[in-house]
C-alpha cells in the first residue's frame, strides 16, 4: 500500500461528500443514493476543521488544493439546497 498523502486524504473526503450529493455512486453498492444535505455538511464541516488545523502547515500545493476543494463543495451544497439550481457567478 502507497503512503496516502494529504492531497489523496482531501480528494478521498470531497468523494465522500460527492456521493452525499447523490453525484457519485456508494463504491461499496454501486448505485447512487438520493441526496444526504446533512451529511454533505458533516464532511465540508471536516474539511473546514482539517484546513484550519492545518493553516500554515501546507504546501502552496496542498493549500490551493482544499481552498479549492472547499470552494466547490460549499458552492455545490447551496446549490443542491436550492433544488439543483445553479449558483449565478460562482
């Protein structure tokens, strides 16, 4: 087994929140559930903890990577709270 890096770990979680979404399918079950707005909170919760706990800690690399992590999943998540609308100017 590769070492996880914390790149991997972030990606790994935002996947976690995708499939709350209802966007990606469950990898154990191979289908997709309907959306879980509660559980795609928890995990933007966990990354918002994980990028403050880390905050000067990270490569520029890794930084730019959970901003941007973080960015789409919070756009993401207003927009799945207003009914799949897109957000206008995000």
């Amino acid at each position: 087994m590769s070492e996880l890096s914390f790149t991997a770990f972030v990606l790994s979680l935002a996947s976690t929140a995708a499939i709350h979404f209802g966007d990606l399918p469950n990898p154990a079950s191979g289908a997709r559930k309907e959306p879980d707005l509660q559980g795609a909170s928890q995990m933007i919760a966990i990354l918002t903890l994980l990028e403050q706990k880390t905050r000067g800690n990270l490569t520029i690399e890794e930084r730019q990577v959970i901003e941007q992590v973080l960015y789409e999943l919070r756009v993401r998540f207003v927009e799945a709270s207003r009914g799949g609308k897109p957000v206008i100017g995000a």
